[in-house]
C-alpha cells in the first residue's frame, strides 16, 4: 500500500494498526468529481464525518476539496477546529443539540437540514434571537430508503406540511431537500426511484407554496464492490453452523460514475418535465471514499484446536476493532503469506475474554502460525468509528504515500484510558 510492504509497517509500528493508503483516497475523490463534472451539472460534494472521523483523514479530504457533513455536534465542532469554511459544512442528523445548532446559526454554515416539527421551531426561535437568516433544507423520506426516526415522508404528506410551516417564517430561508437512502447500496434504481418521487415533489412545491429548491442533496450510501451487507440467513449460517460466507460478486456492482450518471439522467428529465431549474447536487459519500483506501493489520499471538477439530487464530485484534465484521463480509488476508495456497480452514477471534470475539467462525486462508500478519480489507468505513477500548488501547493509524508512512491518529497510551478519572 502506498509503495509500503504492510508487513514491515507492522514491524515497525506494532500491531494491531490501521494503515490509510493517500493514493487511494485520492483516486476515489477524484472519481466522484470527474463523474459529477463530466454530467455538466452544479455539484458540491461533502465527505461524510461519521464514516471514519480522523482528523488526518479529513484533512486530506477538505485538501482535495470535500466539504464536510456532519451528524454531531463534536462533527461540527471538528469541522470549524479543522478549518473548515462554515459555506462547506452541512448539518444532518435527528435530534440536534441546542449548543450546536446555535453554533451552526452563528457561524452561517451552508445547510441545516432539519429533521422534525419541533427542529424547526427550535431553529427558528434561535434565529429570530440571534437576528439571523440561517439557510435550511428538509429531510425526506421516499418510497425506498430509510425513513422510521428519519425525516419527513413525502407520501403521508409530513413532508409538504414541514415546508408550508417553513414558508410561513420570516427567520429562515428554505433552500434545500435532503434525503438519506441508507448503506452499501449496489443498485442504481434505488437512486433513480427516489430522484423521480423528490422532482415530482419539487413541482408539488413550487406549484402549491411557490417554493424553489436550490440544492438537491442526495446523501450518500454508494456501496463498494469489496463489501457486502449479509443477510439474516448468512448471519445464522456463519455464526451457529460455521458455514463460511460467500464473498460478493463485483462484476455487477455499479461504479460511481454509473451512480452520478443514473441519478443526473433522472435530474435532467424530471426538471425538463416540470419545467424547473436544476437544482445544485449534493453528494454526501462516506464509504465510497475512504472504505477501500484502508485495512486493519493483526497478528496472530495463538492457535487454539476448536471442539469441531480446526483452529482458531487469536489475533490483537478484537470485536472493539472490528464490528462492521458483524453485520459485513470483508476480505482476510494472510498479509506475510499471499503467494501460499488458501487450504485451510480457521475462525479468527479477539484478546477479549467474551464468545462474542470469535467475529469469524470459517475462513479459508493459508497454513497459519503464531506471528502471521492478517490484513482486514475495506477497513475505511465505520472501523474506526465504532472502535472502543474495550479492556486495550486504541491502535493507531498510519498514513502511507509513495513508500513513506506517518503516523496521523497515536496509540492509545494506558494514561489516555484514564485521563477523565479520578484515581
């Protein structure tokens, strides 16, 4: 990765570790903003902070000229210490903090996309206090996608009355629709579908309420060909009768380019229809950007013989590292032996002393021995997000580029585990 052996980065560092590779990240930016700019369309794109919220990371992102979108108000927070232009910093999220939404007001960020009833009162008292004009958008929910603790429907009809209260107010000027459609999605109609209900809602809007949308923000959610979501059934299979999972088919996976082009193509056609203006797009990618640009190394310190007569290999790397392994099916690889035949069998567990750190029960890998390097692949998305320091340290995170590595986010030190106690 990045012109680095990963084997003597985890020489070198120590393992477990998480390795970015700032080539990659680069390739992925720039396959967004060369497949929107390609379409001819207004187009502003905002790298997702939850996804893999280290600073070093999101630095290099708002380098090549991510905006940022954030959830939290410490996502807001970082954004403004990173020194982010509040004109590049979106809002999401339900139930917003007061603290933090009064700081997006002050600081006139570009979009607050608001998520309830009460939200909109809320911001709209705060302006009015503040003599301000903040700029708001409205999540929707569509026919597909997320919807439950998530936005308006546009079906039911919430969606139209959040905007009729909007246009009712003095305080705030209504801009924008926000819609969230979920995670690792490899199909292009959904985009599409909910492009088409959004537009015809768009006309419903200047129709009714003389409402012009200026920014159509689409979210996020493109999946990666690498990375599948497992069902309930693999799940159970996996987990209760060691079935080993069956990685996914990229042939079929849509690139990015084929995902901006769906959903531009629905744009175009839709607004000609309605005789509209088109609106400027938002992209919100999070695991499109950085997923494939990361893995996690570990190393094996055990093998231990399973009641079921094959090996477990006990790695330092356990289910606080690793918990989209839950939920996804990522590649493993013997990182020290890629040239050796995968012949063998193994369940791959943590250091934590709980049955739920064996986060792999079959995988087939080559002849393992006490000292092997494992490479998690696609690490870049909700990795470190959701990793803790459940009983040890948080590894740290290198960033490699044209055979050079720095380390960008430290190890956890014990005393750092501490530091808001009171011993």
């Amino acid at each position: 990765m990045g012109g680095c052996d990963v084997v003597e980065l985890a020489e070198t560092y120590g393992t477990p570790l998480f390795v970015m590779d700032k080539a990659q990240l680069n390739r992925n930016y720039e396959e967004f903003y060369t497949s929107l700019k390609s379409q001819e369309i207004d187009f502003e794109i905002y790298y997702s902070y939850k996804t893999n919220p280290v600073p070093g990371i999101l630095r290099v992102l708002h380098e090549y000229g991510a905006g940022a979108e954030v959830i939290s108000p410490y996502e807001l927070w970082l954004a403004l210490k990173l020194g982010v232009d509040p004109e590049r910093i979106v809002y999401n999220g339900p139930n917003k903090g007061d603290e933090a939404l009064r700081c997006a007001i002050e600081r006139d960020i570009k979009l607050i996309n608001v998520n309830s009833f009460n939200e909109i009162d809320k911001i709209e008292n705060m302006a009015r206090e503040l003599q301000a004009k903040p700029r708001v958008g409205v999540r929707v929910s569509t026919s597909g996608g997320w919807s439950n603790q998530f936005g308006f429907g546009i079906k039911c009809g919430d969606a139209f009355k959040a905007f009729e209260k909007l246009s009712q107010t003095n305080s705030l000027q209504v801009v924008g629709i926000h819609v969230h459609l979920g995670s690792g999605i490899r199909n292009t109609a959904i985009y599409e579908t909910a492009t088409e209900n959004i537009i015809d809602f768009m006309h419903v809007l200047k129709e009714k309420l003389n409402i012009t949308v200026r920014y159509l923000d689409i979210g996020g959610g493109f999946g990666v060909p690498t990375v599948k979501s497992l069902s309930g059934v693999e799940t159970r299979l996996h987990h209760d009768f060691f079935r080993p999972i069956t990685p996914p088919d990229t042939r079929g996976a849509p690139s990015i380019e084929l995902f901006i082009g769906k959903i531009v193509n629905k744009v175009r056609q839709k607004c000609d229809q309605y005789e509209l203006h088109l609106p400027v797009l938002l992209v919100e990618p999070g695991r499109a950007m950085t997923s494939n640009a990361q893995i996690l190394l570990s190393r094996i310190g055990d093998l231990k013989i399973y009641k079921n007569e094959y090996d477990i290999a006990l790695t330092d790397a356990g289910i606080n590292l690793t918990h989209p392994l839950s939920w996804e099916y990522h590649e493993i690889f013997a990182a020290n032996k890629m040239n050796d035949e995968c012949n063998q069998f193994y369940g791959i567990a943590g250091p934590i002393c709980t049955p739920t750190d064996l986060f792999v029960k079959n995988k087939q890998l080559p002849s393992l021995e006490v000292g092997d390097i494992l490479s998690i692949m696609d690490a870049g998305a909700y990795f470190t997000s959701f990793s803790t320091n459940f009983s040890f340290p948080r590894p740290a995170v290198l960033m490699v580029a044209e055979g050079k590595s720095w380390i960008i986010r430290q190890k956890e030190k014990y005393e750092d585990m501490t530091q808001l106690d009171g011993l």
